[in-house]
C-alpha cells in the first residue's frame, strides 16, 4: 500500500476488476506520491502527517488479514485513482475510478466503503490530537487564540481589571446545552473504541523503542476493533440511547474538565472568589416537540439518570478521599467543625480511631450511598457502613466538603485540598444532584390544543382555537389570575392531554427531589404570539409549577417561559411579541419574583430554511439588537435580565462554525455575560469524547463570552454597514426563495439528486426526518435538510443566494461598482458580524463539489428538471465564489487558512469515492429495491446495497465533519 500521501483502507476485487484498472493504477501511482505536496505543509505539521501515515498503515494490515491481499490491493488501487483525478483533475483517472466502483459487487461496496470511512475516523483522530500538541508548543509568551491566557491579555490591553472580571462572573451564566435530537451518526461503541485510539495517539508523542512497539500493538488491537465493531445501528434510536450517549460525555469530560478549568480562572484572577457561571444543560429526555417518544416517564429517567451519573461521581471522589486524608490525630489537628463532622460519623472503626478525615468521609459516603438510593434506586458500589442519613439537598454535602477544605487549609494541607478537595466542591457547585439543567420543550400548537381541551370540557370556552389574539390573551389572562384549576374531576381527557400535563405534573415533583436547577426552563417552539406565552404559565400553574394568581403580590413560577423563534417571521415579530408579553398586566412583576430572568431562544436551524444563510444570519442580528433595547428598559424598570439562548447546529448552514468567532460576532451588548448555545451532533463527539480537547473548546466558550461582554465596540456599526447588508439580506432571501419554494418540482429534485430518503432510514436520532408526513419542505426538519445538502457536496444551505445578492449591490443602479465594492471591503474589515458569515461561507465552499455534486443529478429521473436546477445551482456558485473573492481580496477558497485547505485536499480522495460509490448504490436501490438474491449473513443483495448507503453516509459525514 502507498502511504507517501496517505494510507488507505479495503474491499474485495474480481479479477475482472483487477483487469480493469491494470494500466491506470501504473500511472495513478505516480500522481499519488506527487500528491503529498498537497497535504498541510511545515514542520509544525509534520507530527499530524505522522500520525495520520501510522493509522493509515495500521489500518491497512488490519484490511489485509481481516479481508484479504486482493482486497487490500483493490482499494489501493481506488486510492491511487481518486488523488491522481484530485490532485491534478485527471479525467482519465476519474473514469477509470467510475468505471471500477461501478463494477463492485454490493459486498464489495460495502467492504470499500468501511475501508474509507474508517480511515476518515482515525484521520479525524489524528487531527484532534494535533490540535492539542499545537497549543502545548506554542511559544511561551504566545497563547492560543481563544484561550483563556489570550482572553486575559487582551481585557487587561483593553484596560479591564481582574475585579470588573471576577465581578461579571458572579452574574454571568454561560451554559453549552447538548441537544435531544442528535445527528451524531456513530454509536457509542464506535465512540469508545475511537476514544481508546485517541488516548494511544496521545501516548506515541515522546515515545520510542519499546514503548513505541507497545502503543503501536494496542493500535492495531483498537482498529482491529473498530474493524469487527458494526458501524449501524439495526435499530432506530430510544430516547433511552440518546441519554446514555450524552451521559458517557459528563463521564469522560465535563465532571472532570469543568472543575478544573474553574481552577486555571482562579489562578488568573488570584484572591478572588469565582461563582458557578458555567453550567451544563441538557434536553434530552424533555424535548417533545416532534418526538412522541419523549414523555413523562423519558422525563424521569434522563433526571435519574443524571442523578446517577453525579452522585456515582462524588461517591468515586470521596472514597478516594478516604484513601489520601490518612491524616493522624497524633500528629496534626483539625478544626472544632471537622471534629464534630466525624463524631457524627457511624464509623467507629477503632483502626481509624485517630483519623478524622477518614471517620468523617465514610459518614459522607455513607450519605450519599444513602442520597442515591433514594434519588435513583441504585446501590453504591462499597459499603464501609450501611448508607444512612441522606442528604436532603446538595447544599449539605457541599457544606461537609467546606467543613473538610477549611480544616486542611487551617492545618497546612491546603497542598491536599487542591489536589481532590477543591475540585469536587466545585464539580458540587456546578453539577449538584441534578448534574445538569434539563430543559423542557414543546410545540405551541401542542399547547393549544391541551388548553383547548381543558376549557371545552370545563364549559369555560366551548372553541378556544377560534378566538382572535386579542381574545385569546384576555381569557388567558382572566384564568392566570383566578385560583381554581381548569381539570374537572372525573372527567375524561384526550391521550394528548393526559400526556402533556403529565409532563408538568413530572417536572413540579422531579425539582422537588433533585433541586430547583434540574429543570428550569420551558421552551416553546414556533412562537408566534403572546397568547403562546401566557398558556404555558397556565399550565405551569395547573401543575403546580405557578404559585399564587397572576396579580398575588407573592406569586411566583418555577419554569421560564422561553420562546423561540425559528423562522424569518418569526424573528421580526420576535421583540413585539416581547412587548406585548410584558404588557400583560402581572407579568413583569411575576418574572421579577421567579428570578428576574428571561431566556429567549433564537432558531439557526428554520430561519435559513426558511430564508438562505444570509437572510438568516442578518434577521438574527436584527432581532438581538431589538431586544436587548426592550430589556435594557426592563432591566431599568424591574431588574429583569435578558439572556439568548442561540440554537446552533452542526453545520453552517445551520448556525455553526468556530464557537469563538460566533460569540464575539454577536451584536454589542447582545452577550453581557449571559449566553445558552446548543451543542448538537458531531460537533458533540469533536468537541467533548476527548477530556483535553473538550477542556480547550469550554474554555472558549468562557473566554468569547469575557471579550464579548467586556470589551466595547471602538465605535458602533456605520450605518452605511446596516443599510448594505439589509440590502443584500432583501436579495439574497428573493434568490434563494425562487429556487427553493417558487421552481416547480424543486422538492422532486431534491427528494432524488440527494440522500434525504436514505438519511431518513438511518437510525441517527429518535425523532422522525419530517414534523408531518408529507414531502413539503416547510415540514422537514432543518437536520436531515442541511445533512443532505452536505452528503451530496452542493451544502447549499450555507451559501446560496449572496452570491446574487452581492452581483445586484455593486450593479445597484444610480451606483458605481468600485464605490459599492470598497463599501463591502471595509465591512469584511471592520466588522465582526460580516467578517466572521464571510468566513464561515468560505469553509463551506471549500467543502463543496459540483463535479461530485453533478453526479446526484444523474439520480433524477425528469432529466429536463434535473438540468435546469442544476444549471441554476452552478451558477449561483460560481457568483458566490467570485463574490468572497472580491469582497476578501482572496483568489481561491480557505487562502488565509493553509493548514485548513492542506487538510481537507488531504482528506477529499478519501471522501470522493465514498460519494460515487454512494451515488451509485442509491441508483441501483431505487431501481431495484425488492433483489431479493442472498448475500452474506442471511442478506439481501436489497439488504446489503442498503447498508452500503448508510455506510457511506457515515464515511462521508466524517470525511467532511459535518452532519446536520
């Protein structure tokens, strides 16, 4: 196997096929070695390049024993053929490829395909663990962008004290929020066994000789795992798994990482107490809104679970605090306090008589053995003493680790409470019993439907859904101030019904058991009105979660009502719809005694669906802008706090990109130390499955949400800036709208000319593809809509339209091309909202394929269509291209980012005949679906090209790192 550009993976070759490509692999060869030259260059990289050759060739014995030499040298063979047609557009070489991977048998196929999507996976290993050793070598005085030391160094530039720090801390909240509906389409023991190579990369670094040999033979056992381990689920997702899987994230990384990146901010602001700003959220397990697999009962579990996984933790830490404190009464002594903790202590082991750390930490253990039975009906996995006495709320047994702190630091072991001490009082500061803030979330038309329901059968609105607005919020507000509850004893509700207000029933009765953070928040999707807000407080209030009428001086609501705001729509009603809420007689003065907090969520995902990236992008900023002017006079007026919540996906397309460059791109004021963002699919698993790299990404967070709350705009945004880009908002929304939802037969052609109907057969989530069961685009979810688009290399959502848009601004009549283009250079220059979509726009681009692309068109059956909007698709790419590289002054994609380009020319012949391969097994399937000839293991030929789809789904997803 060739492994000066890359090594390679494995399938099964005919000697018909070896016949075929006999001559072209000769020459392949040579473009294949030249194409190194290609990879990211530099000595900083060569380590990366290393790596990368390392599993490349691990992986390669492991194709060659487990498949066999003809394999092997197959996909060598396709290898050579897809770089030679990179590396320098070879057209031979790429009908050579064509014609051998349409050749493959279905087994074959799939043999090929797990071949180069598991080299994807190791090279997405290698690229991680590069990025860690990058900032380990950087220059002593040079920190990494997005660190935390850079954080530091510019707010003291900028003339901010470590005092206006530390006190923006103590009311700032910063809070990732993992997702309920996951793209991730790895499963977990894919996860673990990637997690294990990871840490053997690690471990090559400064190794040698026998240790080299030895971490090189656990490799090839791990990918040999990999290789045996079945990359699919055969079965759709639980809302089950997709709680375990988020678990294995605050086991492997958070319950450990975010303790101690509270330890780096207390030694960068010494002296000074830091609060528990960065929490960690969930939703799932309390996302319903599509999913009619989440109920009351997921609702209990994922908040038992959570439980579980803290309080297992702390059990682990204490007892091996036990082992450390060994500390002798003979010797040292302690505080009156820790005295009496271990008098209290039913240890009366006499070998510990004189150790009273160790007498106290097993009467603590014992309380939290006793803490999780009670909360989780589990065991602790040791008993010095029986459990007993639990605690009754995680603030008991944060004062016992106090107590213990206090005493060693009194009596010169200060050295030991930082070593465990310190940090388990802060995971408790931060986790609690709860582990993390898991947030509620339903449709509103759901909600309507409920309180419809509830009035009808309590004869108070015989047709609630027919009022008016106006009506709607006068009745709501009429029962919010009236004691009673609407539920008629004996009565019989709707399953509907039942369902949703078992929910809030289940969420009063888990904030009593795990504490008032375990659920706090209530999203409402699809926003539309201020009668949406107000029938959750009245749910809230018929389950107990609202205390007290809507005018009680002493009222109070356990929940935030959060609305979100999803489509273009939407987000220009959004600060009315605030206003509005707010002018409900009652309603400022309820919020104000239930915290003084308003969370609002803002949708990524719809608002481009609904509109094209930049459109999307532009309504977002327009939005913020307005409602952080509303609730600056809220704030004046009653101390309530606004805090945005940004539901970001995993792709541009869908609000993603570089978390750093995102948060600081916010308008000014817009961040002010309270933020939510979500965190969902792969970028999940890159972000958080290894401890480091998931410590350096929190500390991001932190470090944007610092500069951006902290540091003012030199100036504000010219006017000139917002006129422009209001203007090409306006064009860009018009294109991308009469391709999208005004070309007849547009759903016909993406329904055919992309995977959406195979990604909705793979099992990557819980949730069906589509809110209704139609083929309209309005009602499939913007997950499977952007991971389409990037399947098949077009990755529209993230660019179409401003390539058009930009054209008609420098054409605008009464204007001078040179006068409007200088206007969006200085944009790209100075400022961060532009500069930053202009970045992402760039990556995506990068990314695409229309050659590749070109290919998925052949699937649609009305050639004529298939032409036509592709021919359009072309060439709006191409104005897109020529646009980025006026307004950035760039001649090509990624120029101002080397290594980036370096890798992904590194990565795309591993990725491109995953592409045709999948191409062609969707022809085959969609021709013939019922071949019912057998294959291997009791297979189909139909079963098998299926597989050979979703593999390559998978292998494509990795390739480019990107999913929905």
């Amino acid at each position: 196997m060739v492994t000066k550009a890359a090594p390679t993976p494995s399938a099964s070759a005919s000697s018909s096929t070896t016949a075929t490509t006999k001559n072209a692999t000769k020459s392949a060869v040579k473009t294949a070695i030249k194409t190194a030259s290609k990879a990211p260059s530099g000595r900083r990289n060569e380590p990366l390049l290393k790596d990368i050759r390392l599993l490349g060739r691990v992986l390669g014995d492991v194709i060659r024993e487990q498949e066999g030499r003809e394999a092997f040298d197959l996909i060598e063979r396709i290898r050579q053929l897809a770089v030679a047609y990179r590396a320098r557009k070879d057209d031979q070489a790429g009908k050579d490829m064509d014609r051998l991977l349409k050749n493959l048998s279905a087994d074959q196929s799939v043999s090929v395909i797990r071949a180069f999507s598991y080299f994807s996976h190791l090279a997405n290993l290698a690229e991680d663990r590069h990025q860690v050793r990058q900032a380990a070598q950087l220059p002593a005085k040079t920190a990494p962008e997005g660190s935390l030391e850079a954080a530091f160094k510019r707010l003291s530039d900028e003339g901010v004290r470590n005092d206006e720090i530390a006190a923006l801390l103590k009311r700032a909240y910063l809070s990732p929020v993992l997702t309920a509906h996951p793209t991730e389409v790895q499963r977990k023991s894919i996860l673990d066994t990637e997690r294990s190579i990871s840490d053997l990369i690690t471990r090559l670094d400064g190794a040698d000789g026998l240790a080299r040999t030895e971490i090189e033979i656990a490799l090839r056992a791990r990918v040999t795992q990999l290789w045996q381990t079945r990359m699919l689920r055969f079965t759709k997702l639980t809302v089950a798994d997709e709680i375990e899987n988020a678990l294995s994230y605050y086991q492997s990384t958070f319950l450990r990482e975010i303790p101690r990146l509270y330890g780096q901010i207390e030694r960068a602001l010494p002296g000074r107490e830091i609060a528990p700003f960065l929490r960690m959220g969930n939703w799932i397990g309390g996302d319903r809104d599509g999913n009619p697999n989440v109920s009351a009962q997921t609702l209990k579990l994922a908040l038992s679970r959570q439980a579980e996984v803290a309080l297992r933790h702390y059990l682990v830490e204490v007892h091996h605090l036990g082992a450390e404190l060994s500390m002798s009464a003979r010797l040292v002594s302690c505080t009156p306090e820790m005295q009496a903790l271990a008098q209290r202590s039913p240890d009366q082991n006499q070998h510990r008589a004189d150790e009273p750390y160790r007498r106290a930490l097993t009467g603590v253990y014992a309380r939290l053995a006793a803490t999780l039975h009670d909360l989780t009906g589990t065991e602790a996995l040791r008993h010095a003493v029986a459990p007993q006495d639990a605690y009754a709320s995680a603030e008991e047994f944060l004062a016992d680790l106090h107590t213990v702190d206090a005493s060693l630091r009194a009596h010169h072991a200060g050295a030991l409470a930082d070593l465990r001490v310190r940090p388990l009082i802060r995971a408790v500061q931060v986790f609690g019993f709860h582990l993390a803030t898991l947030d509620l979330r339903q449709s509103s038309d759901q909600h309507e439907l409920v309180i419809a329901e509830l009035l009808a059968t309590a004869r108070v609105e015989p047709d609630y859904a027919s009022l008016d607005e106006d009506a709607k919020q006068a009745l709501m507000q009429r029962l919010l101030g009236e004691a009673r509850p609407l539920r008629v004893p004996g009565a019989t509700y709707s399953e509907l019904a039942l369902h949703e207000l078992a929910i809030f029933e289940a969420a009063a009765q888990a904030r009593k058991a795990y504490g008032p953070q375990a659920l706090r928040h209530y999203i409402i999707s699809h926003t539309e009105t201020v009668s949406d807000l107000l029938e959750v407080l009245l749910l809230q209030k018929e389950c107990g979660l609202m205390r007290g009428t809507l005018d009680d001086p002493q009222s109070a609501a356990d929940l935030i009502v959060v609305p979100l705001f999803e489509t273009i729509a939407d987000l220009r009603h959004a600060p009315g719809i605030m206003q509005g809420f707010y002018a409900v007689p009652g309603v400022a003065e309820l919020v104000k005694r239930s915290g003084s907090e308003q969370d609002i969520m803002l949708g990524y995902s719809d608002s481009n669906k609904d509109g094209g990236f930049f459109t999307s992008n532009w309504e977002l900023y327009r939005a913020e802008i307005a409602l952080v002017a509303f609730f600056d006079q809220l704030k004046k007026q009653h101390g309530i706090r606004l805090r945005l919540f940004h539901g970001r996906g995993g792709t541009v397309g869908r609000g993603g990109g570089p978390s750093h460059q995102a948060i600081l791109a916010q308008p000014p004021g817009t961040v002010n130390g309270q933020i939510r963002l979500t965190e969902q699919g792969e970028v999940i698993a890159s972000k958080y499955a290894h401890p480091e790299i998931g410590r350096r990404n929190l500390e991001t967070l932190v470090a944007a949400m610092l500069e951006a709350s902290l540091i003012e705009p030199a100036k504000p945004v010219p006017q000139a800036f917002l006129q422009a880009a209001d203007t090409i908002s306006q064009a860009s929304m018009a294109a991308y709208r009469k391709l999208v939802y005004e070309t007849p037969g547009f759903t016909d052609y993406f329904f055919s000319a992309t995977p959406i109907r195979e990604i909705a057969d793979l099992n990557i989530g819980s949730r069906p593809a589509s809110r209704k069961a139609t083929r309209r685009i309005e009602d499939l979810r913007a997950i499977p809509w952007g991971f389409s688009w990037g399947q098949c290399r077009v990755a529209l959502p993230g660019w179409f339209g401003l390539g058009s848009a930009i054209e008609g601004f420098l054409s605008a009549p009464g204007t001078e091309r040179k006068a409007q283009l200088a206007v969006l250079q200085r944009m790209h220059k100075q400022w961060p909202f532009f500069r930053t979509l202009l970045s992402n726009m760039d990556m995506v681009l990068a990314k695409s394929d229309l050659g590749i692309a070109a290919r998925y068109v052949e699937l649609v059956e009305d050639k004529r269509l298939g032409k036509k909007i592709m021919v359009a698709i072309r060439a709006e790419w191409d104005l897109t291209n020529q646009a980025l590289n006026q307004v950035t002054g760039t001649k090509g994609r990624l120029a101002t980012q080397p290594d980036l380009a370096g890798f992904l020319n590194y990565r795309f012949p591993y990725v491109d005949p995953l592409n045709h391969l999948q191409v062609e097994l969707m022809r085959r399937h969609r021709k013939a679906p019922d071949l019912r000839a057998s294959g291997v293991e009791g297979e189909t030929v139909a079963d098998r090209v299926q597989r050979g789809i979703l593999l390559s789904i998978n292998g494509v997803a990795a390739g480019l790192r990107n999913t929905g």
